[in-house]
C-alpha cells in the first residue's frame, strides 16, 4: 500500500478538470468525498 498524499491525487486532478482518474485499490487506494465518485 502507497498511504498519504498520493491518494487524495485523482481528485485534485479532477477538482482542476482534469479528467476523471481510477486507482488501483491493491496499489493506492484513491480518496473522494461520497458525492464524488462515480459507479464502476
């Protein structure tokens, strides 16, 4: 597991328009808030 910052980077990427960025959970869990994240 990658813990801290890089996690919460697919959604800055997005907050800035970037585009919408999947992690894989077995690497790096990536953060969103609830109302965020999209169904896969």
């Amino acid at each position: 597991m990658v813990p801290g910052i890089f996690a919460a980077v697919p959604y800055c990427i997005d907050l800035i328009g970037g585009p919408y960025l999947e992690t894989n959970d077995a690497v790096c869990k990536g953060w969103r808030p609830k109302g965020a994240t999209r169904p896969r």
